[in-house]
C-alpha cells in the first residue's frame, strides 16, 4: 500500500467521492481521509 495514494484530504473526498469509492471497492484498498492535515477516518471496502 502506498501511503501517496492511501491518503486524501476531505475536499478531495468531497470533489471525487464516486470514483474514490468505486476504486475502493474495484481494489479492496483502505483509504484514509484527512481533515486539517490530520487524519480522522479510514474508508475500507466491506
């Protein structure tokens, strides 16, 4: 897991959301969100 690719800011969640979560669930991958430069919740495909 690359951790550039494994890590998005919540305005990037907000601007891309439907292929964040398509490519979630495409990859089986966790991706950690990021508010203030802090994380906050991790996005994992059930």
């Amino acid at each position: 897991m690359k951790l550039s690719e494994s890590v998005k800011s919540i305005s990037y969640l907000k601007a891309n959301a439907a292929n964040l979560i398509e490519d979630i669930n495409k990859n089986q991958k966790t991706l950690v969100i990021t508010q203030n430069g802090e994380a906050k919740v991790a996005v994992h495909d059930i």
